[in-house]
C-alpha cells in the first residue's frame, strides 16, 4: 500500500537517542507517512527500542542488516520505500512538529522536487526546548542558479544545503540516483550535489525547525585516515567536475569548500591530544591544496588561514577567534 511520504533514518548504536528521534515523527501534524529505520548491525539496544515503538506505532519498519555502512542503509531504504515524496532523518535529530505537513503542502502546491528547513545545531540540554515557538513558516523559493549558490556558496545561517539530514525529495528526482557505498563521509554532499546538478526547483523553509544534535562520540571516526580521505574526495570531485564544466565560480568555490573543511577538523584535531597524528596528516593535505591552480582565486580569508594553519598554528588560533569575535559584533550590530 502506498502512501505519501517515506520517512528514512539510518541507524547505527544511537540507542540514546532513537527514541526521541522517532517520537518527533510519531508527534507530526501529518499523519500519511510511513518511518523506514534501517538498522546498520547496531550492537547496542537501538533495535529493540525501534521494535517496541513499531508495535505501538505501525508505520514505523524496522529493517536489519548486516553493518554495510550508511551509504548502504539509505539505498536500501530508498529501494524499499512506498512513499510518493522522501524525507531523510538521521536518528539522532528531531524535527518540529509540523515541518512534514508544512513541506508535503507546499510541495503539492508548487510542484517543487527538493525542499528543506533552516538547521539549527543544538546541544543535548538545548533540545528539549527547540520547537516552543509558535512561528509561522515562512517560505524563499530557489531555481538554477540560486539553489547552486546554496549549495557552494551560502553562508547564511541555517541554510544547510551539503548534510542529508531534513532533505524533501520528490521521487521523480531520484532517478535511479543511489548513494556512494565506498565512502565513509562525505556521501551526503556527493549525493546531494548529484541532485543540485540536475537544477531541480527547491524551497527553503526558513524557520529553524530541523534540529542537528551535536553529541560527542564520532570523533575519531571523522578523523581516522579513511574518513580524511573520503571527506577529501568528496569536495575534490565537486571541484574538478564543475572546473571541466566551465563552472570556474563554482570551482573555486568548490576549492575554499575542500580547504575550509580540512582546516575544520584541524582545529577539532587540535583540541584533543589524541589526535596529534590526524593534526599532522590534515597539515600535509592543507599544505598540498594550496599548489592547486584555483588556490589563488579563493578568497583572500581562505588564503591566509591556510598559511597559518601550516606555519603558525598559533596565530591560526588567534586570528580565528578574531573572526568570531568579530562576527558576533556584526551581528548584534546588525
């Protein structure tokens, strides 16, 4: 039996966090869904949490796998899935209560094929509080250009155009599209700027109402040596695929994108003694991008941050907190 919207949530040992994610669904305005979780060969009690809740709730499934990594849990729910419409949920984020109603309508209204909320990134005492407001939603529309400039581009804050999480999707715009199985991150923004590539018309919901848990814990995941590569891959495939498209903006942007990522996890390196090697390995591999031909076109912020973060980590420091300083200035000022 169909319905409307196919709901997916990979998971893998979120046991802490699953229940609160699911109840966010179950708690929705819109009531035609149906909640895909793919359960990646969790070791903790995540399965059994989803169990109860699929007997209280049966529009939830559960599927189990072996662990195939999240690549593989998305494309076998997306194979599995009956719905006309494909919203993504990771299992330890929440959204408002009336966020898949509110993109379900406007999508039958405007024909959209992608659509997505405003993030906001939340702590765990931050959560409980999240969707209290009553705000009315408030809607921008995007073709061509201006959702390309989202996904390269944008650095307004909420707009969040590269993570899967809360991502709308018209089945039609799939096409056959599957995530990549061989990366270990980064499969999200490839899968997205696969999407991107085909101009599909999108809305942003520009109300804060998919909220991103940031929870410690995947650390060392996100700086082992096959993450750095993969995460490396990514933003390089992006850059040389809009290079060779005569896409130069894009490119360059596609560039300050790889840099601004690898100089992110040095600081996240820096700040846990543990990691010193990770620190050492994304140096040589901000050291090696900057002998790219596009390094001179970034911007010169992108530049000089480069440069510090290789000859002077210190100052590096400084000037990044400088930056933010600054920031929260402007936008008190503002």
């Amino acid at each position: 039996m169909s319905v409307k919207l196919s709901v997916i949530i990979p998971l893998y040992n979120c046991e802490k966090y699953i229940g609160a994610c699911l109840n966010s669904v179950m708690e929705q305005t819109f009531s035609d869904w149906e909640a895909l979780v793919v359960d990646d060969g969790s070791t903790d009690g995540s399965g059994e949490i989803c169990r109860a809740l699929a007997e209280k709730d049966r529009r939830i499934r559960l599927i189990s796998q072996e662990n195939r990594g999240v690549s593989t849990a998305r494309n076998r729910a997306m194979d599995e899935a009956r719905g006309e419409y494909l919203f993504f949920l990771d299992s330890d984020d929440a959204i408002h209560p009336r966020l898949l109603e509110e993109l379900v309508q406007k999508a039958e209204e405007t024909g959209v094929e992608l659509a997505f909320s405003y993030t906001v990134k939340l702590n765990d005492g931050d959560m409980e509080g999240a969707f209290r407001s009553r705000e009315e939603p408030s809607w921008r529309l995007g073709e061509g250009s201006e959702v390309r400039r989202w996904f390269f581009q944008s650095s307004e804050q909420g707009v969040q155009l590269r993570q899967m999480g809360g991502k709308f999707l018209s089945r039609k715009l799939l096409s056959g599209l599957r995530f990549e199985k061989g990366l270990l991150q980064g499969e999200d923004t490839l899968f997205l700027y696969r999407l991107v590539q085909k101009d599909p018309r999108t809305l942003c919901l520009e109300n804060p109402w998919y909220v991103y848990r940031m929870r410690a814990g995947s650390l060392t995941h996100s700086l082992g040596p096959q993450s750095l590569d993969a995460s490396r891959k990514v933003f390089q495939i992006i850059r040389e695929e809009e290079g060779r498209a005569g896409e130069r903006a894009n490119a360059v942007a596609g560039h300050q994108m790889l840099l601004g990522l690898l100089l992110s996890k040095m600081e996240l390196a820096a700040d846990h003694p543990g990691q010193k090697a990770a620190f050492t390995t994304l140096r040589e591999m901000v050291r090696e991008e900057r002998k790219h031909s596009l390094y001179r076109e970034i911007h010169w912020t992108g530049r000089t941050g480069a440069v510090t973060a290789i000859y002077c980590w210190p100052l590096h420091r400084i000037m990044k907190w400088g930056g933010r300083m600054l920031g929260k200035v402007r936008k008190k000022e503002g």
